[in-house]
C-alpha cells in the first residue's frame, strides 16, 4: 500500500471555493481502489474546525509563524485527515483567501508557508504513527513544501499538480526571513520570479513530476498566452509535465439516487426537474432550450462574453438560468439584463443543492470560458443530461465531444464546442445548439451519448498511480 499525503488548501465537503476541493474530497477514495492510502493535509479553518468533532492530536507546534499550533488527526466523511489547528493563521471571518470585502489576507503568505512546512514536517518524521512514501501538493498553497522538503534533508518525492496557473502565491522578497526560506536558493533556478518569491514556481522547480487537469491545458501552459510566466521553466521541464483529466464523485452526482432532484436514469425523467428549475427561477415555460450556468462570475469565465451573446440565444426562444457570484460589476450588469429580459433569471450566490437541479432540469450546461484547466461543470452535465456549450480549451476541449457532421454522423457527439472564444463565437454556438434542441431524435441522441461517458475517477486515478508509481519505484 502507497501513502501519500495530499497537501491542500481546501477540500470537499469540508470546505470550497473551487473545484480544487472537488478533487481534494474524491480523488483520495478512487486511489483507495488502486492501493494508494491518502491523508489529507488541510488547514484548521474556522468551518473546517466546526465540523471535524473528536480528533487525536499527533503533534504540537509552540511557535509557527506567529503563534502555537497543534496537527489533528482524524476521519470524516470517508477521509483521512490530518488538520493543521493554528487559530492565529485561520480562525478569521470572512473566506479563507480573504476578508469579507474581497481581497487577501496579508499573510497568506504566512498561512500556507505554515501549510508547507508542517507537510515537510510530516515528510520527515511521520504523523500519528504515519509516515507517506510521496507527498502530492495541489496549487501555489502548496508549492513551498519541497522547499522546506529540502531544508529538512527529506528525499520522499514531491508531486505537484496545477488546478490554476493563474494564481502564483507571490511574496516580497522581504519576506524570506520571516519564512525561513534559504536565500541561496533565492534564483531563478528555484523560487525567485520576477524579484519576488513565487510560492507556485517552487513547486513547479521542486517537484519530480508535474501534472495539470487535462492534456489540453498541458500544452496550453508551455505557451506565453496561457502560461502566464510560468511558461518558461515548463518547457523546460516538459519531460515531467503530463496532464490528467479530473474526475466527478459518482455517487454525489448520480441522477438515479440524487436528493436534491426528482431522480432519474435517462433523459427523459428531467421534464420534472425542468418545471421544477423553471419555478424556482421564476421562468415560464418557452419553446426554446432551456440553458443553465453555474460559474464564477469572472471574465476568465467569459460571463463579459456571455453577455454580448445572450441576444442569440433569448430571441429565439431559449432561456437562461444563472447561478453564481465573483466580480460586482458583472453581477450588477447580468441583475440588470435580467430585469429587461422574461428568460433570463439571475440569483447571486452559490447552493449547492440548487446546483444539482440546475444539472437535472437544464438542457445545455453553458461553459464560456477563457480558458479552463479541466472545468467540472461540463462533466456534471454530461452525467445528467444536460448537453454541454463550451469553449474549445483546455478541459473543455478534451472532456466534450463537438456535434460536428462527423460526430453526428458517427452517433458520437455530446454537446457543442465554439472557437475563438469570442463573443460572436458564443452567438454562433447558441444558434447552433438552438437548432439541435428543436431536432428531436438528434437531441435525444446526444443526450444519451452525454449520460454514457465515463466522467468518473476511474481512469484517473489509475494515471496518478502510474505518477507515483514512476516517482518512487515501486508498486503499490
């Protein structure tokens, strides 16, 4: 049996801002099924520490970067966990990047430092009578850990998956005092980006192997448009870099038994979703597809695209029903937009359980974005029905089958891709899916492909076995 500990900012249901925690809470259970023991290395947030109940503590800290700080361990909902109690790092209002206006906390440098150090701690001597054979780091959060892997002497491999290059966890060079990083190793050859610490660059340097959440995005990431400064050392590091595209957990997203929805096992059983999504939203039933979108509402997203889109698809009898929050001023415009259209119907927020309806009673699963490393939405549409739109990049590309001629012809299709990513493009695409939805028999078609494809972790996980596998030289 392998052991691995996953190093990680967030994790379902614990706690989630993204689908990091998606892959965080069900990546661990479908490497079970291949050998690999996971514990899950979290910080104590105050959510997360309201929910764990009894736990052993396998460690005390008396001074962590600023404060005293204890490492729990204990089992919740089907994980190993190991929490990282430090009240003074994040036992905070607000949410766990930042305070309840929107922008970071100061010391998230601070914050996760402690994170990494703990994990290398955990590398070097064990915790609760465990010790892991790979450490498997997930995002900036993350990317420190091989350097204090290497202050401490440890060997034991270092794994370093990319949900989001976007973000690098950067910290003025000031800091490496107050971190206790080496400054010998501050170059280009390590963590130095730019004059800076780049928390995600010492990952990227540090780690043996690196993975990304889908082959697109791997290739995506060696170029300057996509690999926002980080392109450099991937390319040099490309012999390393592989991409593997996320699961979704199947028994949470499974029409057949879900709570959330009236349940169902093909297609046809989502008309009673679809009234009952219509209700809540507030829409009255049209002759068009009724087309769903749940995101972050962020320009990486395409929600500016979506916007300048939405005319195609509204005037010809389709609809609209959004879920989501992120930047005000694109909140405030899609409020406004659904004041002056009937079939558009905006609520800002996130539910998880609205989520699933959304799944069960909308026809297409709208994804415009920018870019998306793998996207998880298009899959939780693909297991219910709902036919994916999406932008052709990264996981989108490789996780939906384009209704080209030749894939309807083939009978393979399972939604419809748009390039570029373009408002125009969107337009185009929703004319498109339009005129699908009003073909019943190729609609019904697509549909069953859609519910048919493999979106578990099955395949997956069997790719980060061979990952570690690879690392350490042994088999599980």
């Amino acid at each position: 049996m392998t052991k691995a500990l996953f190093v990680v900012s967030e994790c379902a249901p614990l706690v989630k801002t993204g689908g990091l925690a998606d892959v965080a809470g069900a990546l661990p259970g479908a490497l079970a099924q291949h050998g690999v023991a996971v514990r899950v290395l979290l910080p104590g947030y105050r959510t997360v520490m309201g929910q764990i109940g009894k736990a052993k503590t396998a460690a005390r800290y008396d001074d962590l970067f600023g404060g005293p700080a204890k490492l729990l361990a204990c089992r919740v909902v089907g994980l190993d966990l190991l929490i990282l109690d430090a009240p003074h790092l994040y036992d905070r209002d607000g949410a766990i990047y930042g305070d309840a206006t929107g922008a970071d906390w100061p010391d998230n440098a601070e914050r996760f430092a402690a994170l990494c150090k703990v994990a290398a701690m955990i590398a070097a001597d064990g915790a609760d009578g465990w010790t892991p054979d790979i450490v498997h780091g997930h995002d900036w959060q993350a990317g420190l850990t091989p350097e204090y892997m290497h202050a401490l002497g440890v060997t034991t491999p270092f794994v370093f998956t990319i949900h989001n290059i976007a973000f690098h966890g950067n910290a003025d060079a000031s800091k490496l005092g107050i971190l206790g990083l080496d400054p010998a190793r501050f170059t280009s050859e390590h963590f130095e980006f730019w004059g800076q610490i780049s928390a995600l660059k010492a990952g990227l340097a540090g780690a043996a192997k690196i993975n990304t959440v889908s082959q697109t995005y791997a290739e995506e990431l060696l170029t300057p448009e996509f690999g926002i400064g980080m392109d450099g050392i991937l390319r040099a590091r490309q012999a390393d870099l592989s991409g593997i595209v996320n699961g979704i957990d199947l028994d949470a997203w499974n029409p057949a038994t879900d709570t959330n929805i009236t349940p169902y096992k093909s297609a046809t059983g989502k008309s009673a979703n679809k009234k009952a999504l219509r209700q809540t939203f507030g829409l009255s039933p049209a002759a068009g597809p009724l087309c769903v979108l749940v995101s972050r509402l962020t320009e990486q997203k395409g929600i500016d695209l979506l916007l300048d889109a939405l005319p195609a698809l509204l005037t010809r009898g389709g609809q609209l029903a959004l879920l989501g929050s992120g930047d005000p001023k694109l909140e405030i415009a899609l409020l406004e937009a659904a004041e002056h259209h009937q079939n558009l119907a905006v609520k800002i927020g996130y539910d998880e359980a609205l989520s699933h309806l959304m799944m069960a009673g909308g026809d297409v699963i709208v994804v415009p974005s920018r870019f998306e490393p793998c996207g998880l939405t298009q899959l939780y549409g693909l297991r219910y029905g709902a036919l994916p739109l999406v932008a052709l990049t990264g996981g989108l590309a490789d996780t939906v089958i384009n209704a080209s001629p030749a894939a309807l012809a083939r009978g393979v299709a399972t939604g419809v891709q748009f390039f570029p990513v373009t408002a125009q493009a969107l337009a185009n695409a929703f004319v498109r899916i339009t005129d699908l939805f009003h073909d019943s028999k190729t609609w019904k078609s697509l549909q069953s492909n859609a519910m048919k494809q493999p979106v578990g972790w099955e395949t997956s996980a069997a790719a980060y076995q061979d990952i570690y596998r690879s690392v350490i030289g042994t088999r599980p």
